[in-house]
C-alpha cells in the first residue's frame, strides 16, 4: 500500500495537490520498512525505559504500577486513552514521563491537540483554554512541559537522532499513514506555536509548518470557539 498510496483500486482520497505533492516525495519504495523499522525502535526504547523503572523500583513485576494522568479529553476518536504515562511514584521527584522520555530519545514524534497538553488542559474552561490570537508563541515558551517537550525535538534533529536519523529518518507520520489508510483528508485545523500570526490554517496546510514540535492541531468542532475568541481562518 504504501508503495503508491494514491493508486485508484485502494479508493479514492481527496487531498490538495500541495499536500498529494508532499507525500508523494516521502512514500514509495521502502516506506513500509522505513516505518516498521523506526516503529520497532519506539517500542524498544519504551521497554527499556519500563524495565529500567522495574528494576530500580525493586518490586515483583506483578506489583508494578503505572500513573496516568489524563488530557483534557480521555479518549480519542479511535478509542484510545489519552493520558500521559509514567511509574507509579509517590515520593519526589518524579521522573518525566514516558511520552516525554520517548521525545528526548528521538524515537517518537510530537503530534501536540488542543485542549490535550498544558497549559491549556489545566484552564477552568474550553473558552479559557484558547490563546488570545497572536500569543500562541509566548504561551507555549513560557509553559515548562511543552517548552522541554519541544527542545527535545530540536535537539534530536539537530543531532540527527532516531526520526531524524541522516541516512534513514522516518519519512511518514503516524497521523500520515492513518489518514492515508482510511481514504480520509486529515481534519483538524493547526496553528504555528513559533509564530505571533493569529491565523488557524486549514487541515490540509499543515505542512506549511515546517517543524513538527511547532504545530498545534485543534480539532474542527473546536474551530468556532477559536474564531470567536478573535482567531482567523486561513
């Protein structure tokens, strides 16, 4: 599938030629090894980062227990908990979790949904939860879990680090594949977290987003709340 995604005996999808040109450049031969074998690393990491907290922690592993502190929404469209997830540890201090452990290593992408990550999960309401427009950058610089998340990601390009491995980095997003599978153009909107622009950009333009660590997806039965609060459709 992978190999020409855009073949018409899988279905069609309707995408922008801007967006089709795009992936175009990142499927093809070799796009199915190159996401199994970045995935494989992923999930190696995690074991380690688990088995590192079993072992430190001394227990049985039937007596071991995560933490999961949930998002602002609990479950996704697919069915899936949305939560951040880390060892069970009452005593300070704790360590990152291990959605952010993942970052720092390189082997996962960041793929940041309003109203999901703070500081915007934590406001008393969806309302109060949407940036004044034109203050996503200063928002997102002065709140401590998404300005490291974020670092992490540069650093890891930066030193050519797992997904952005010099010689092989993962040419496909997760979110990519999934929409691509499901015949489906992506559908939340996006907003540009290094920018002072007070413009939301349509689904199908976020790669107008250079950085993946840069880009704030808003689901689009969220979108009026945002218009409302003063933000402009691109």
């Amino acid at each position: 599938f992978l190999d020409d995604p855009f073949n018409d005996r899988f279905g069609l999808i309707d995408l922008a030629p801007s967006l089709k040109n795009h992936l175009r450049g990142r499927v093809g031969a070799g796009c199915a090894a190159n996401h199994f074998r970045h995935a494989q690393l992923a999930q190696q990491a995690l074991e380690r980062e688990v088995q590192a907290d079993l072992d430190a922690a001394g227990v049985e592993r039937k007596d071991f227990r995560f933490f999961v502190a949930f998002a602002g929404e609990v479950m996704d469209g697919y069915g899936r908990l949305l939560g951040y997830v880390n060892v069970e540890k009452k005593e300070a201090p704790r360590p990152p979790d291990y959605n952010s452990r993942l970052l720092t290593a390189g082997v996962a992408l960041p793929y940041f949904i309003w109203p999901n990550i703070n500081p915007f999960r934590r406001q008393g309401s969806l309302i109060e939860a949407v940036p004044v427009p034109g203050t996503a950058a200063l928002v997102a610089s002065r709140e401590s879990a998404l300005r490291a998340a974020r670092l992490a990601v540069r650093a890891a390009r930066a030193e050519q680090r797992g997904v952005f491995d010099g010689a092989d980095p993962l040419r496909l997003a997760p979110f990519e594949l999934r929409f691509l599978a499901g015949r489906r153009a992506p559908n939340r909107w996006v907003i540009d977290l290094s920018s002072d622009s007070d413009v939301l950009l349509p689904p199908q333009r976020y790669i107008e987003i250079a950085n993946e660590e840069d880009r704030l997806y808003v689901p689009a039965e969220y979108v009026p709340l945002w218009v409302e609060r003063g933000w402009r459709r691109g």
